[in-house]
C-alpha cells in the first residue's frame, strides 16, 4: 500500500478554473426572471472583479519585490546540513520555500512543517519580523528586512499550532 500524498498546490488554481468555468455556463444559460435585476448583478460582479484584479496587481508587486529575499533566505538554508528539520508557521513562506527547495533540490529530503508534529525535534523556525516567536525560540542565525530564522529547541509534547496572520 502506497503513501498517503497531498496534491500539489497547483491542483488548486486548476479547481477555480473549472468552477468559475461551470459558474459561467451556469449564468449565461439562466434566465433572470426580471430584468430589473440584471443591471445590479452585473454592476456587483464588475466591482468584485475589480477588486479581485486589483488585489492580485497588488500581492504580485510585493511577490517581485520580496523575491530577493527570499531567495537570499532559501540560499542561506541550503547551505545548512541536509536533515535539518524545520518549523514554518507562516503558510506563504512554507509553500514558497518547499516549491523552492523542489525545484533547486528534487533529491534533496527537506522537512518543513507549518504546523509542529509531535515527536519531532526542529533545528531551526522560520518567522517573518513581524510573527510572534513561538515558545522554544532561541538564538538568531539569519535575519534579513522580511525574515528570521531561529534556533528551536521546544520539545514537542503535543501538536503545536501558531496562529500568524500574514499580511
């Protein structure tokens, strides 16, 4: 019997297509039962596209221009033994950091964890500046503008789960 394996994150860009897809069939062949409503529905969805468009011009400004860092970062943990475990609260830096270890590394074995699992000794937490620092946090060994990674010696009694928002 095989391992139990997550999809990969891209499987979720391909599931909004299909939906907004069916979404826009669903529409198109639905008769509104007054026309007073169709101007207000349109008006409603040309406003949330909008912003939708605008939030994604927005988040793939900051993506360009937090590039270097990132890979600065990703730089430094490379060069760190292979083996070492690592605690990544915050959910974008894991998904990046993971597609970036794949991608520069396939055979190298990476383990990133964004939620704590028992039973398993983390060498180093990855935290962006403004994150709380979890219990256990210790010494910093790489900073830069967006991120920090720190020494972690918390045993892990139980599941650790840190709530970060990320901005």
């Amino acid at each position: 019997m095989g391992a139990a394996r997550a999809a990969p994150e891209r499987t979720v860009l391909y599931k909004a297509w299909f939906f907004f897809l069916l979404l826009a069939l669903v529409v198109e062949n639905s008769r509104w039962p007054r026309a007073r409503y169709r101007w207000p529905a349109g008006v409603a969805g040309g406003l949330l596209g909008l912003y939708q468009v605008g939030t994604a011009v927005q988040l793939s400004y900051l993506g360009r221009h937090q590039q270097p860092q990132k890979r600065a970062l990703y730089a430094w943990l490379a060069r760190q033994p292979a083996g070492a475990a690592l605690l990544i609260p915050s959910q974008p830096l894991w998904f990046w950091l993971r597609l970036a270890a794949h991608v520069a590394h396939p055979t190298r074995p990476w383990l990133a964890d964004n939620v704590g699992r028992p039973g398993v000794r983390y060498t180093y937490v990855v935290l962006g500046q403004a994150d709380p620092r979890p219990p256990g946090t210790g010494r910093v060994l790489y900073a830069n503008d967006q991120v920090l990674v720190c020494t972690y010696s918390a045993p892990l009694a139980k599941k650790l789960v840190f709530n970060i928002v990320n901005n």
